[in-house]
C-alpha cells in the first residue's frame, strides 16, 4: 500500500488524539494510503523527544519549518494552539503539503481567510478537525435530514456545556490553558466550543442567515501563567445566540464553561416536519429518533444505539451493541480523508468550507458587542 | 342516574384512595351508576369519625358488621388488613353485597377459597383491587399483547423493589406496620408485592405452570408493637422466582423490601418475537416499547409517553403530554367497576380469577420451603 | 368549616383543572376554608348547564356579569379566553371579589395594568393560575435555590416545546381554537407558554433585565372557524429569546407548537456555582440534581423522585414512590390561596407580582419587531 | 522497555480485539514490558496471512502447535473456539509459556480443571479475558464496594441479554456460528453470556453458595453449516438461575439470546445497607449510585458519568465528559497482564479463580436438569 507521511504539530490533547488514528486506522478500514508517523514538532525539546518516542515518530523537532520544509512529509497536521494556525497552514500550502488543521481554523475571520487564500492558491488538499461529524450517530443524523425523513426543518438548536473553569483560583495561560488566553485563543467559548455546534449545524442544517447574540465573562480576572500577575481575562466564559437559518427554520445556541454539572455536554435537536432528532456528547453512542409516521398510539423517542452494522462506520468495528468512543471520531476522519486523497470531492469540512462557521463565530462575537442582528453568512 | 351505594371498611391509606375514587370518578368518566359515600366502618370510633368527616360519608360505625348487614349498601369495600378480609367477605356474600376486596384476596390459599365459595354461592359479583391493571400504560401494554403485536412471547419479568423496613428499628405490627406482622398479613413481600406483579403478568402473559422460589428474613426480630417486646419476625423481607408460563415463556420475579434506593419500584418487560415493552411504577405515565418491524437502523427502544386521548383512559383526563398519577388506577377501577354492574362480563379481576394469583403465591411459599420446583396454577 | 364561594367562568380544559381543585383540595389538606362550587357561568347556555351538572355547581348563568353580581359570591374565577380576562377581572374588582385569573393575565400589557389598577383600587385579593409553580418538583427547587445550595446563579435556560398546531389543516379561532386567534389570544406561545417559563424563571432566579428575541409564523393563513375563511394567522408559532437577569445570570427561552416530537415539554435548568438542577414537564414527578460538594468520582445528576413525605406538599398525597399528575399543581395553588386569605401575605403570584411576566412577554413581542435588546422590567 | 513476545491463535471477534489491544496499550500506560505481536495462528492458510498482515504480526502459522512451540513466544494468547482452548492451554503450560484465555475457561468444568492443573503444574502465568472488569465503572464499582460504601449486601441481579439469533433461518456451526454448536461451545448463553456476569458477580459480591437454574432451547433444529442438514440444537437459548451468595445476600442472574430489543444488555445491581450501584453495557461509562446517606429531600440516584481523571484507567485517556467503548476493557487488561508480570499477585482472574465462574456454570446447568438446588462452589 501506498504511504501517507504525517508531520504532526503539537503534542497535547489533540496530538495524542491525531496521533492514535493514524496508527489504528489501517487496523480496521481499507485505506487506499497508510499514514505513517514521520515527524512532530513542537517547541519543548524535550516533550517533543519523549513524545516522539511513545508514539514512534520517525523523527521530531523544535521548530515546526523544518518539518514543513521536510521534502517527505505529505500531510501537515496543525494541532498547536489557535495562534500558530495562520502561520504554519500558510507555509504548509507554500511548500505545497496538504493540510490538516485543528479547529476553530484560526483565531479570526480575517487570519482564517488568508490560510484559505492561501490554500487555493497552491491548490493543496486541506480539512479541518470538526471531529464530531464523524460520530456515528452524527453522521447517521446527517442521513436521515439528507434523505428527506425528517421534511422541513422548523428548529435546530444547540449546546456546549462545560464547567471546568468556574474556580476564580484557576489560572489562564501557558501551556495547559493557552485556551483562557486571549492573545493565543482568539475567542473563548465561541471558538472552542460553539464552533463544533456551529459546524455541525451548518452540516446538517445548512447555511445560517444572521444571528443575535451574547455573551459574558464571569470572572474578570486571573493570575497569568506566563507573566505571573493577574491579568485581565479577554476571552468570553459563556457565548449563547438565537439565529435564522436560510431555509427558514429558527435556532437557538449556547456555550459555556460555567455549567456546574456537565463535562462536555455538546447536545443537538432538530425538529422537522415528519421527524426529529436529538443526540449529546455525554452519550454519544445513541441517537434518540421520533417519527410521526409511527402508529400514533406508539408514537415515541427511540433511543437507537447507533452500534449496529449498517450504521456509518459501524461495520468496521465490533458487533452490535458494544460500543467505540470518543477517540474513534479522529479515526473516521483520517479514514475519509486518506481514501478522498485520489477522489474529486475532498474530505469535508476543507479550509474553504470551514469559513462558513468561522463566519458564524465572527457574527457571533460581533452581535454581543453590538446589540444587534449581524449577517452569519 | 343510579345512585351505588358504598360502604367502605378500613380508614388507612387504601381507604383514602378507594374514598377519592367514587367521590372524582363521576367528574371524568359517564357512568351507569353514582357511586355514593354511604358509610364507613373501622374499630377505632375517634378515627373513623375523622375519615367520616373529612370524606363526608353519610354514616360511619366501629364494627363492620353493622355495615355489611345495612340494607341500603349495595358494595362492600373491604380495604381492611389482610386477616379481615375472609370473615367480612364471607358475611358480605351471605349479606348479599357485591363485594369488592384490597389484595392480596386473604392470608392464604385457604381462606381465599373459602371467599371465592362464599361468593359463588351467593352469586355476588367480586372485584380485587389489583389496581396497576389500569395505570394506562399497563392497560396500554395489554392492548398491545392482545392484538399479537408482540408475538410469541419468550421472556416476562417483573420486580418491585422497595426499601422501607431496612431499618432494624422499625418495629412490626400495630396498625401502622401490620404488613410485618404474620398474623396479620399472612405472608411479607410475596403477598403484599409479588402478588401485584403476578396479577399483572398472568393477565398479560396467561397462566404459570411451575416456579422455584427461595425467600429470607434479612432481619430476624424486632420490636412488636401490640406486645412491646422484641418478637421473631414471620414475614420474608425479599422473595424471588423462577417461573415457566403455560405458553411456554421464561420468567423470573423478585420482590424485596432491602432494595436500597427503590421505593415503589415494581417494573415488568415483556419480549416477543417481533417487539418487547417495558414498564416502571415510578416513571409510570411511560411505556417503552420495541418494534422489530421498524427499518433496522432506526431501530430502538420508543419512550412512549401514554398520555394522548386515544391511549386507555386518557381521553377522560386532560391533554397530551399532561400525566396523572397513582390514584387515577383506582379511579378507573370504579368507572369499570360499575359500567360492568349491568353487563354480562364482569370487571376484572374477581375473586374467581385472583385465585390464579393466590395459587402462584401459594406455589412460591411452598417452593421456598421445598427447595423445589412447586406447580403454580 | 367556613365556607367560600366560588364562581367559576369557563367551562374548558382550565375549568375542569380549577373545579377539580375546588372539589378534592378540602380531603387532602387543612383548610381555613371550604371552596363551595356556587356558580359558574359561559355564554352557551347548553354547554355550561351541561357543566354545571357534572361538577354539581349550584347554578349556573349564561352572563358572567350574573355571576359577579351575586352578592353570594366570594371568589370570580376566570377560566375563558384571554379577551374577556381584563373586563370580566375590572369588574370583578369593582364588585369588590377576590379575583383568580388564568394566565396569561391578559391579551397585553395595557390590559393587565388596567386590571391590576382595578384589584389595586377595590383593594381586593387576586392571583394568576401560574400552576407550574405547585408542581412538588418545582416548588422544591425554589426551596433549593432560596436556601443557597446552589450559590451564584450562572445560568438560565428554559423551553416549553409542543407540535399540536403542526397539520397546515388545522383551523383557528372558535372555542376550542381560540389560542390561534391573535384577537382572542393577544400572542401566539409567547404568552401562552413562555409566559409559564417565564413566572417560574422570575420566582426561581429574580427580576429581568432586558431580551433579545425572535418570533416566527410557519405557517401565514389558516382557515377561520368563525368566518369560515382562509385567514391571516396574527399568532407567532415559536418565540425564542436570549435574557440577561438582574443577577447578572443569561439565560435563553424557547416556545413553539412546531417541535414535532413533544406534547408539552416544559423544561427549565438552573445552573449555580455549586450545585444544577433541571426538571421537565414529561417527567414532572422528578427533580435531576447535581452537587459539586458530593465526593469527586461520585458526581453525578441525582434522579430525585420527589415523591417523599418531606417533599413540598407530598405528605398530604401517597407514599414515597407513587406519583401525582398535573391536575395536583392546581390543588395546591387552591390549597395555598385558601390558607392565605386570612394573612397578611399573598398567595403568589398576584396581579401585581404577574405584572413582571407581562412585562417580559412584552418587551420579547417588542424585541421580535425591533431587533434590538429591550428591558423587560 | 523490554518486549513480551505474543503468539495469538485465532483471528475472529477475539482476535481483533486482543490484537487491538497489544498495539495501543503502550501509547495510554506505562507499561513494564511492551507486547510484540510475534506470531499467530490459525487453521486457514489464506485468512491467517490477511489478518497477520492487517495487524503487522511478524509471522504466522497454519498450526498452533507451531506457535507453542515458539522458543520467542512468551504469551499463548487463546482466542479461538472453546473446543480448543484445554488441548492449547495444556500444550502452552508444558512449553512453559504464559497463558492468556477467552472466556469460558472451557467447554465444561473437566477440561477447565485439567487447564488449571497444568499450568499450576508449569507454574505458568495464566489470565481469562473477562474483560467486562476492566470497564472504568465497573472497576469504579468493585471500588465502593471494597471500601465499604455500601455496607452489607443485601441483593445482587445481573442479565445479559440479547436478540441475535431470534431467527428460525440462522443456521448452527461453523466458523461464524459455533456458538451455535454444542460440541464446540460446550453450552450456549450459560458459558457464553452468563459466565461475564457471573465472574463479575464474584469478583464484586463473593462466591455463591447454591443455586436453581432453569434452561430452554425455544428453537429445537437448525441447519448446520457443516454437515448442510437440519440438526438438534444442543445449546440453551436462555437460562436463568436464583442465588443464594455465601454472604448471605439473594441474587437473580438471567441470560438469552431471545430478549427482542437488546443487543448485548449486561446489567448489573446491588443493594447495599448504605447504597446502591448500577451498571450496563450499552451505557458503558456510567454507573448509577445510591447513597442513603445523602440528605432526605436530595437523595436520587445519581449518573455518574465515569470518565473523570480519577475513575479507574481513565487518566490515561482523554478529558473528563469524553466516553471510552468497549475495546478499550482489552487494553485495560494487557495493562495489567503486563505489569503484574514481575510482582507477586497475578492479574485477575488466573484460570485457578476463574474456576469459581466454571463451578457456577457447571452447577447451573446441573441445576436446570436435576430442578433442584445445587451446590456452586
């Protein structure tokens, strides 16, 4: 088989998480290429090395251009913070890789626009890690909206509930929480969290019109990793948004890491005509299905367990009824893209269908320092 | 219309629900005869005087047996502890009352026979209050069995899990806690909640052939309260059993009062060849249901919530997605109760038929001692 | 006992709940006085004859101004369509009654404060049905929050989702259809249902500051039961809005008829510094529960069966683990109001107090037209 | 890190997931010796290359012998039918080598007594793959339950329930279906499905002391896909048994294959003094808890959702909130296979403990044809 050489950025949560489905994914789909861990790259010498070690990169640095600049990498997978983005996707499409880049796309409308721009320009192959598509039952979600089951969609809304930060003895930046870091996360939850909703509503729901929104920061302050003093926080703790969908449907969004009760609670609900459908993070194996045709006495959620296989991607794992996990979506993801690589249509969402939330999140941003309806689109 | 009129023995929590019973029923339901509070009797004067009042009955008397022999009664309602049941069933028969009767129908097989005789003899009619028979879910889950939905039936079971006597304080007998007292109640758990949950599954399922059951006292002795001192105690805490159905299904049953956690829990599931329901008394206003038939990947457990006008009884109530709760199933009781008065089939159960589940509690006793397999009907 | 003399007016889905109340409320709880069902009054004079019989009313009149002028009258009970809420409540004011009246208080803003003016002036008791408030569950997370166990509020989100008014078949306006009617009804689900979530949202978490909303009509023109015609719908079909509350906590709000899959799902979550709670209409027996101070690898949402006897207002009902349904929230509400009518403080909501819902209600029809924020107290 | 060398034998279910297993292990532990997938094999020439490909095995054979016999192997890991596992067990002890085993330890307790004498006679390091006990909360589970959080158990009930071969039309034998097939399965949902629950059982509540069984084959005849004629089916579709547990607490225990609606429902329960806990399968990363000792009005059964960083195996994985499934019990278990390796106690279960699983197995299904209480340790 044909080899697919990985340069992987960054170390942390989503390197080990991009890093594990390179490895496995060959275990269980049939790829067209088999990636291969050829470099990482980070800027701590000696995380970097230990890194490299447990995963058995081919090799590793401390400076991300030499392995941009590496004539064998084919893939340049971005998984460093917010800040790096631009930068490295722009040299990546100079050197002509295809790219890969962690999600939100960069930490504003405007630096996201150039890695775009650049990425058409050089005409490089280029996704973005909106994982949770690639959940089964998501995905399976987006089959039944795309076959018509549910007809027109009246309501769509969404969560992104977290309580992680709501100690005032919590710190922001540094290495660990670079994400409370204004400078480097470019927006708070807006980014981090309501991005995911916002993709995956676009997915299935389609392109958003205008929004109102709010937001807030519920502590002010916090001690600076970086610089040792309390500094002024500039990134939002909780971001909620009404918004119209161009096919005339009405959703409501919210995100916060000041929900006392909940990890990572990503919820979603669309109401059609003839259906709806309803899923969360927290449980994410199941997809709960109402279907008006159903004899009306019978009529009810069903709570399908989305393990069974003839459900999307399901086949290739265990058997009815056991489970996968988080860590799967990343897999799913590298299998769409390595078998996209020699096919016409890319592997969704590409930089340049990924615009279409970082347009949302701007509008959203802007709507809650105006007060005002802001075009999402 | 015809006026019914009641006279009701027994003051406690049964006699308030079976008071508030006649007094709404005429309200939602159309009904062939007014049930009318016409008397009630218990041995304590001061108490039943209270009960009198505050239901406003039209005569109270602290010996039954002054009710049961005044003309003007039509029903006897007996909701009484269990040791009184035989004696004031058989005078009601020979009085010539309808009678209706608190389960479990007596102490044991014996006396239950003797009031069946009785009652056949006089050629009254007879009702038990197995109320769960109407919770519209369960009347909802029968329906749905009827009508071959389910088909051939493979698997019933059925708990009710409570925790009310874990502590070794509590004490037994008196008129509070006379269910621990074995002279009084007869038997513990097997008849007081297994017997709930036997009416249901042979009304549901038909009849048992044979059981193996095993029982304990988890808490040997306490405190008597008619003595005042610490007595052994003649009830089982916790009873379960195997059971063969004459249709050829499996099932298993357990009642227990040591379920920390559980307070009324009585919960059964039903698995058919082409769909399964299952029910909970504490979510009771819920039946889950699980059609085979539906497209294999939307397949799933339906969370139907039985409260639209065409689910059984619900259309006398208020409008969809609004519950009632416990007391209703005795409303319903009385509405079929008296609709029956003049028809031909009686309402269910009569003592006639509850003598399946006297037999079936009968064979688990028996079975418990033996430490073998005990024929059931 | 005392008596109190009610006159009820309207003889629909609300004045069953409210009869039924009148007439259970006095053998579950101690009263100070006994609701008499004296009168009721409708403007068919079949229908409310009918009526009166059932619930054995000792009259009945086809003008309600019969009924508010009867010098026996205690209570004027208003239980028919919004557009007679505020001449019929004037009135009553002025005939120096004790006024109960459906929610919403009135077709607008206007209206109400010429009602609670009215009250005001003849100096006479008053209150709204904003029965969600007596539901066990909900009463106990007032308690909660009142108690501080939950610590700064963060967070407010509520939703109140139905799709009875899906089918574009569906007529409006007419007795049963009224709530369709923009003359009848003032609003569509703002005031219908966000005016419920909106009362407990007040009661549980204080005072509004402003809203940003969205309405939407699906569905333009319907058919008109009273002229016969095809007709311009004035009602909005869903009603979302994002709120800031003066404690500094956002919340967002949802109403719609179009949430195919949900009768009447009236959710509410309250997240704190130290503790979430959430409670739902379909389950309403249950209170889900988290509590940071519970020992880190066993947080978890509790499933409170709020079914116990220290539970608000359950020692009056069953025993722990049996349900009550939605008519009990209005035996409670009788059950408060009666016992409040020789105190000095209110049973709650008044008029007055109700005033701060109707101001919400209009600052969120406000804001759908502007599209801009607008303060809501 | 030095290696440990495995020879796997057997490619099917098992074999994937062990294979799954070894790879991954390493990039989430800190492992004491790094598994090296030396070897496997299998009797299908064709099919033992593909997979030994897929995986990367360094060699494979068409004969287990070849494998045992591997001076280089120092793990026999035994995935294959259960008609194997004594003959390549007993050969792997003789050749000194580690032994790790699929459950049932056997076909009957014969051969698995004859397991265990040979590798104690070997003095070979031995394990059987039950590796539900790996799952976080169902170690989270045997945790409370160790530390006495629950205090004296009262109650234990476990099913395992599933629908797969419902079907009159599925076929006996053969490589997919020799679970079908009584001479290689040994029994049917007793050693395949109730042996799980059962060992877990053990492990959390003790050993049992007696036990009365019930078995049914609801399907008499299937074709069987080696001799292509209809035969006699030898293994149980369900079974059931009560229990009586050596600490004196009452167990019900079910497993089928005819339970329409589920696919692969372990659940277990136990009633403690203090608390309860709850667990199942297709909501792997979530155990219900009860504690008695939580505030009256507060106390619920609380979800807790186990994937916090101090839960058992969890601090490897990812973040709070985001869900492992059911491979990852696997890696779990090499984990600890591998570290225990040098220290004294063993890994649990060695085939020498899992003989108390194989004692109620074995007495279960004495239990269902003698229809009296046997003896299960």
């Amino acid at each position: 088989m044909k080899k697919l050489n990985i340069g992987l950025i960054g170390y942390g949560f989503m390197g080990r998480a991009h890093s594990n489905a390179y490895l496995s994914v060959g275990r269980f789909f049939d790829l067209k290429y088999q990636p291969v861990l050829k470099a990482v790259a980070a800027r701590n010498p000696e995380k970097i090395k230990q890194f490299a070690d447990k995963w058995e990169f081919q090799s590793y640095h401390d400076d991300w251009r030499q392995l941009v600049n590496d004539a064998e990498i084919d893939v340049v997978d971005i998984a460093s913070p917010n800040d790096t983005h631009a930068e490295i996707a722009i040299a990546a499409a100079q050197a002509g890789k295809m790219i890969l880049c962690e999600k939100p796309l960069a930490r504003n409308l405007q630096e996201a626009q150039r890695m775009v721009d650049a990425a058409q320009k050089a005409g490089v192959r280029t996704m973005v890690w909106y994982n949770y598509r690639r959940i089964p039952a998501v995905a399976f979600a987006r089959q039944l909206i795309a076959s018509g089951k549910l007809g027109r969609i009246f309501h769509y809304r969404a969560k992104f509930l977290q309580d992680w930060t709501m100690s005032p003895d919590l710190p922001q930046g540094g290495a660990a929480l670079w994400r409370l870091d204004a400078d480097v996360a470019g927006s708070g939850v807006t980014g981090d969290l309501l991005a995911h909703c916002i993709d995956t509503a676009i997915w299935l729901n389609g392109e958003m019109d205008s929004v109102s929104a709010m937001t807030e920061i519920f502590i002010k302050e916090r001690k600076h990793n970086l610089t040792g003093k309390t500094e002024k926080i500039g990134i939002e703790d909780a971001s909620a948004f009404l918004a119209r969908f161009k096919n005339g449907s009405l959703a409501t969004f919210e995100a916060t890491r000041f929900a006392r009760g909940h990890k990572a609670l990503y919820t979603l609900e669309v109401n059609g005509q003839n259906g709806s459908l309803a899923w969360d993070l927290h449980d994410l194996h199941r997809l709960q299905w109402f279907d008006h045709r159903d004899e009306g006495v019978l009529r009810g959620w069903r709570s399908v367990h989305v393990t069974d296989g003839d459900h999307p991607y399901m086949a290739n794992w265990w058997v009815p009824g056991l489970a996968i996990g988080y860590e799967h979506s990343f897999i799913h993801q590298v299998a769409d893209f390595v078998n996209s690589i020699d096919e016409k249509a890319p592997a969704e969402p590409t930089f340049e269908s990924a615009m279409q939330t970082e347009k949302v999140v701007h509008a959203v941003l802007e709507s809650a320092q105006s007060g005002k309806w802001e075009k999402a689109s």
